[in-house]
C-alpha cells in the first residue's frame, strides 16, 4: 500500500497504484539517476517503488517534473500501458 502525505504531515494510506518505477523505466533512468535529479538517495526511490516508503506532495511534484510528466500521470497512468486514459 502506498502512502502520502496529508496536510499534517502524517503519512495516510492511498487506494491507487502508484507508478513511479514504470514512468522512471519509461523515461530512461536508473534509480540513481532519478535519485539525483530529485536531492532523495537512491534506496528511498527504490522504497518508494515498492511501496514501502510514502511521498509528500512536494515530493511527488518534483519527481513528475524529473520524469517530465504530471504529478496525476504518476498516480493515475502507466507510461507502458498501450490505453490512453
């Protein structure tokens, strides 16, 4: 299960997937690398794809802006996925 944020800063389980890994595959990373652009070290990306780890909505805007996508498409679309939403 996957967690974010809340307004408080406590972590609240989310009812979505969450795809952090497909979109960083899709756009050529490693978790390294998006590790990097993002200031996060690389095990709490890869936490975070597992979902073992949470995101703030801070976090999630920068790695949609990393990955050049929204931060909904992470939330809502896998970039491998031959259906458009």
């Amino acid at each position: 299960m996957i967690f974010a944020g809340s307004e408080n800063g406590a972590m609240r389980k989310q009812p979505h997937p969450f795809f952090l890994k497909q979109w960083r595959q899709h756009r050529g990373l490693t978790p390294g690398r998006l590790a990097e652009r993002v200031d996060l070290s690389t095990p709490f990306i890869s936490e975070m794809e597992r979902g073992i780890k949470g995101y703030s909505q801070d976090t999630l805007e920068a790695l949609a802006e990393a990955l050049m996508c929204e931060p909904a498409d992470l939330l809502m679309r896998d970039p491998t996925s031959p259906d458009p939403i």
